[in-house]
C-alpha cells in the first residue's frame, strides 16, 4: 500500500497503537479551525486495517451494552 492515514482522535490513536498500528509522524497546523490540533499519520497497511477492524468491533460491543 505504502501511503498514510491521518487520525485526528487521541482516543483512537491510543487504541490502535495499542493493537500494533505503526505510527509513522505527528503533525501540527493541518487542522484549519485548530492549527495547535494534533495529526497522526499511520502507515497504511495491513496492522492498520486490523487495529481499525478490532476498533469498529470495540465500538459495537460498547454500543450493544449500554442499550
């Protein structure tokens, strides 16, 4: 794949660096109403897709339960 996702949630960058995803740089100044917000750039690959995937499963289980 070779290209980059950005991630502007610290919540969601805690958690997939949790789950293996490679975080490649951090950068300011991208965010046009927030030039102080945080942009994380990831490494678009299969690790990424699998911690994105475990996220999207999290967040249904966490969604099920307060139902």
């Amino acid at each position: 794949m070779g290209d980059k996702k950005r991630i502007f949630s610290m919540k969601v960058v805690n958690f997939l660096l949790k789950h293996g995803a490679e975080l490649l740089e951090v950068r300011t100044g991208e965010v046009k109403n927030d030039p102080k917000a945080l942009t994380f750039l990831f490494a678009n690959d299969e690790k990424l897709s699998e911690a994105l995937i475990a996220l999207k499963r999290y967040n249904e289980t966490k969604r099920l339960m307060l139902k």
